[in-house]
C-alpha cells in the first residue's frame, strides 16, 4: 500500500514518507475519506467499538512501523509495568531507537532512520546497534558513526543534542503530553482486554 494511503485509510498524517504528507501528494489532502467509500459521505456509517479500537491498534503500528508480534510483546512489556499501561505503552514506542532517531531529526521518517540504524550509522553507549527496535534507557548515549545533517530544528526536550550535533542523550522519560501523537491509547488498552 503507498504510505500515504495509509494516511487515507487511519484518517490522519502519519508522516510515514517524511514531508510528503505536507504536500498535495499526501492521501489525506487528495481526497479526503477511506478507500472503498465512494466519494465524500455527510453522514458516514457508525463503526462498532471493536472496529475503532482495531483501527487505532492497526494505526498504531502503521505510524511506528511495527508488526503484529512487536506489537503486541510490547503491549505484554507495558501491561507489567506499575504505571498506567497506556502511558507506559506509548513511552515503549518512544524509545525504539528508529523513533529517536526520527523525533531527534537525523531521519526524515522512521522508515528512514531504520534503514540508517541497520547500515551501522549509530552507536549506543559506545556500541555499534543495528537493531531499529533496540529499547533505549535512561542516560544512553546515541552517537553517529557517520555524519548526518540535522532535519528538524525541535528536539523533544528529554533528548538532549550537544552543539556540535554528534551525539544525543536520553535525558529523561518522555512524558504523555510530550510525545506527538494523535493515538488514543485507551481504544488499544480495550482492544487487548477483550
Ligand atoms: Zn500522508
């Protein structure tokens, strides 16, 4: 499916090809309602509760890029965690190290940062990672084995940057409000507990 159908079929921007999605290109602009409708619809047709937490699982792992068995262990690794499932399921996300290297700038999309991740563009701690998934930890050191240019100007504030662009820390947890998403976590947590 082009990426940006994909935009289409979740109903909003998942920045799955980079700046595409801030052009015309992106589904989501061309036309605006799902794949298998038929034109513009002024009363669209009620999904069910289970269709809506589906689509918000599926759009999930659309915008981070994961399939169904990352998915659901990382939902099992949250589910153990003291704090409240979806916030911690939305921090695990945030910490996949493709992520990072998207939220940080040094890729225009995590399907970009993982093909950087797999070619050995990174270190964690002074070790070579090539895995897209790798969970990052608190005070980990991310440096870059190859010169990559600076995308974005914002850095989320738990990531720390030094001047000279080299090197990121994970300096804290990122916070629910701090993570840029429109996911509905509880529609996945009812999801799974059914
Ligand atoms: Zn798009």
């Amino acid at each position: 499916m082009d990426k940006c159908a994909k935009c289409r079929k979740f109903q909003t921007k998942l920045f799955l090809k980079g700046d595409r999605c801030v052009t015309p290109k992106c589904a989501l602009t061309r036309r605006n309602y799902r794949p298998g409708q038929h034109g513009p619809k002024t009363t669209s047709p009620r999904r069910s509760e289970y269709g809506l937490q589906l689509l918000e699982k599926q759009k999930a792992k659309a915008e981070y890029g994961m399939r169904e068995r990352q998915f659901s262990n990382l939902f099992s690794k949250a589910g153990k965690s003291r704090k409240s499932t979806g916030e911690e399921l939305l921090k695990l996300l945030e910490l996949r190290l493709d992520n990072v290297i998207y939220r940080i700038g040094w890729a225009k999309s995590r399907a970009h940062a993982r093909q950087l991740i797999t070619h050995r563009f990174f270190t964690i701690n002074e070790n070579t990672v090539n895995i897209p998934s790798y969970s990052l930890k608190m005070k980990d050191i991310i440096k870059q084995r190859k010169h990559i240019e600076l995308i974005k100007t914002t850095v989320p504030k738990w990531i720390k940057i030094d001047p000279k662009n080299t090197l990121a820390e994970i300096s804290r947890e990122p916070a629910r409000e701090e993570i840029e998403t429109d996911l509905d976590e509880q529609l996945i947590i009812e999801f799974y507990s059914r």
